[in-house]
C-alpha cells in the first residue's frame, strides 16, 4: 500500500513573504519556492488568487474538510435516539409489531411531558 503524503502547512509570514517577492521584487514562481523553500510554484500561485481576492483573512482561513466536532457528533447521537424512540411509539401505537431483538422499549408516555 502506498503511504499518505503530509502536507506541509506554511505560516502567514510565508505566505505573505511570497506575495512580497512577487508583487514588490518581480521574481517568477519558481525563484520564490526556491528562495523560501516551498514544494511547488503553483502553491505560490493560488496564495497570489487568495489574496487578491480575500485579502490577509483568506491566507489565514484554515483550508479543507473542516474537523468533526465531538459535541455536534453526540448531539446528533442525541437526536437520532430520540427518533427511534418516537417511531416504535408510533409503531405501537399503529399496531405493527417491532422487530426481535430491540432491547429499549419504546417511551410510551409522551402525554405526560406535554404538560
């Protein structure tokens, strides 16, 4: 199997660096990702898009799938499970028998919460 590359993170001060050697001294792609040390030249080029576009705030922005939070995990948790519980409710309630094997009872009495 193939290893995973890593991706290299760089600092705004990078980043914001490369714009300067481009915009203020002229230099092309490629002698900034060889004077400062970067992989690719077609990084340089996108921080240049970014920052035309965005400004500083959008070489700041983190990029990609953003990470999962715990919290909206075991909220979501929260909220199926209340689901469920309200379908076998409701399965029971229509007369249709649960399926073996379903080891929560369904919370019959929803009446009592309303008030």
């Amino acid at each position: 199997m193939a290893e995973k590359k890593k991706r290299r993170v760089y600092t705004l001060k990078t980043k914001l660096e490369a714009i300067r050697l481009r915009e203020e001294e002229g230099l092309i792609y490629r002698e900034i990702t060889e004077k400062l040390g970067i992989g690719d030249p077609e990084r340089v080029r996108v921080w240049m898009r970014i920052y035309r576009t965005e400004g500083v705030a959008g070489l700041q922005k983190p990029r990609g799938r953003p990470k999962k939070d715990r919290d909206s995990l075991e909220a979501r948790i929260e909220q199926l499970e209340m689901e469920n519980t309200l379908l076998k409710a409701l399965a029971i309630e229509l007369g249709e028998e649960l399926p073996e094997g379903l080891d929560i009872e369904p919370y019959t009495d929803i009446e009592e919460d309303l008030e």
